[in-house]
C-alpha cells in the first residue's frame, strides 16, 4: 500500500491564524450595523426615547436627526463608534475569556454615555429626566452590544480548539 502524502493542512505548512485587527474592524461594523439597526427600531417602537442618531447630536440639529436620513446617519456614527470600541476591546481585553468582560464593557459604556459624557455634551438626556424605560432599554441594548463584541472577539483569539484538529492530524501522521 502506498503511504498518501499529507496535504498542507494536514503537515502544518498553513496555519489558521486571524489577523486580529481585521477581526476587530470586521466585528465593530457588524455590531455597529446590528446594533444600530436594534437601537432605531427600539425608537420606532417608543422603548427609547433617545435619537437614533444621538451621538451626532452635538453636529446636527435635531430636526435633521428625526428624519430618516438623520436615523441613516445615526446608524452610520454608530458603526463607526462600534468599530473604535471593538479595537479598545482587541487591545485592552481580548485575552480574558467568557461573555461576562464583554457584558461589563458594555455596561461601562453605557455608564460612560448615559450618565457622564452624554448629558454634558447634550448628546443624551440627564438619566433623572429621561424614564426607565428609555434607560433600560438602552441599558440593554449595550449588554447585548458589548457581550457581541467581547465574546466576538475574545472566542476567535483566545480559542485554540478551532487549531487542535491540524495538529491532531499532524501527531496522527508521525
């Protein structure tokens, strides 16, 4: 019988590595899409009372961001913040495991939104003012948003079962 020859896969010659950063860029625009979407039909079902497009509050007037192609843009400004939050993600905690990091970075970030930067620059309304509907509604709205870019990120850099079926067929053919 003839031995076969072992394929590239299969003698470790290709190594199934994810460039980190283009992960990271690819998981924010999909959590920004999603999300984004998520976050303007929340609006449109009056769970929020916040603007789909409040992180362009300080830039626009209002009555252009009720509009529809305020909600685009709004949409469009949270993809971008999305992308931004997923490379902080990739270079501050990418290594812890689990959903829970990702659960706890998007509820700074809402802490940082909702209660501290947004009402001081007029992007949201004082959290005394707002409901809790709207601020539980956003709340989770960024779980979800951080749990998808956390466990996104840290299951694709940190999971090395996806690698142990090249080098189990690698220790087979020895």
């Amino acid at each position: 019988m003839a031995k076969r020859k072992p394929n590239n896969h299969s003698s470790g010659a290709v190594q199934n590595k994810t460039n980190p950063y283009l992960y990271a860029l690819f998981i924010g625009f999909f959590a920004g899409v999603i999300w984004g979407v998520v976050r303007w039909m929340f609006y449109g079902l009056k769970f929020t009372k916040e603007l789909p497009g409040y992180w362009l509050e300080p830039f626009f007037q209002n009555s252009f961001l009720k509009t529809y192609w305020g909600a685009v843009a709004g949409i469009g400004s949270f993809i971008v913040f999305s992308i931004a939050a997923a490379f902080i993600y990739k270079i501050v905690l990418h290594k812890f495991k689990g959903a829970w990091p990702g659960v706890i970075y998007g509820f700074v970030w809402w802490f940082i939104i909702f209660v501290l930067i947004g009402p001081w620059l007029k992007m949201t309304t004082v959290i005394t003012k707002v409901g809790w509907e709207t601020l539980s509604a956003e709340l989770c709205i960024c779980l979800l948003w951080g749990s998808f870019i956390g466990y996104s990120i840290s299951f694709e850099l940190n999971d090395e079962a996806s690698r142990e079926p090249a080098r189990a067929n690698k220790d087979s053919n020895r």
